[in-house]
C-alpha cells in the first residue's frame, strides 16, 4: 500500500508539473479587477473564488486518476496484481471525485448561509410555464 500511495502521489506531482504551466497561461491579467475571475472585493468573494479554484484542480486530479487507473487496467496483461491495484485506484478516484463534489456543495451552501443569513428557498413566485 506505501508503495502505491508513493506512485499515487508522484504521479500527481508530475501531472501537476505538466499541467500547471497550461493553468498559469490560462490566467489573464486585468489592472481594474474589473470583469476577472478572482475577485477579492469581498471575503466571501475571495473565499468563493478559492474554493471554485480548488475543486477544478481537485476534480481534474481525480478524473486524471480516473484515466491512469484506465490505462493500468488496460495495460494489467491478465497480472492479478495490477488489475487489482487499478480496480483500487479507480475506486479511490472514484470516491474522491464524489467528496469533492460534495465538499463543493456543502461549502456553497455554507458560504451563501453565512453571507446572506438565510436558508436558500425554491422560488414559487411564477406562474405556470405551460399556459
């Protein structure tokens, strides 16, 4: 088990030395704040934009595990042991990538909650659509 998590996570340290130049390019630089994906006007804007960050990064990793734990099983020849060990990485990606969605949600929630002081409610305001 030490063992994979030493592959696991070299893996994700070179994946992140191959994407994060892409992520950096990607990021474009605007001297009034005005109309740029990072605001941080506000803590809870700031907070907002930290958290999406993170769960695009997270949720890239897992799909990332996703598809090594693919190639893996494709390349496993028939050997129990790696077919087991990318059964196991596709479970462990899987399972993250479930947590990261909802750690998202609940930290939306948490954030709209503590910003606005109320609970979010369905909005039964309009009329019925199909008439």
């Amino acid at each position: 088990m030490v063992k994979f998590l030493k592959s696991f996570f070299k893996f994700y340290i070179f994946l992140g030395t191959i994407l994060g130049p892409f992520v950096v390019l990607a990021l474009t630089v605007d001297d009034s704040l005005e109309g740029s994906t990072i605001s941080i006007d506000t803590p809870k804007n700031l907070f907002t934009s930290l958290v999406n960050w993170f769960a695009v990064i997270a949720g890239v990793m897992a799909v990332a595990g996703v598809i090594y734990a693919g190639i893996m099983f494709a390349t496993a020849a028939g050997d129990a042991e790696k077919t087991k060990t990318a059964k196991s990485m596709l479970l462990w990606s899987v399972i993250g990538g479930v947590v990261i969605i909802l750690a998202y949600g609940i930290l939306m929630f948490a954030t709209n909650f503590i910003s606005t002081g109320n609970l979010p409610a369905p909005d039964f305001s309009q009329t019925n659509p199909a008439e």
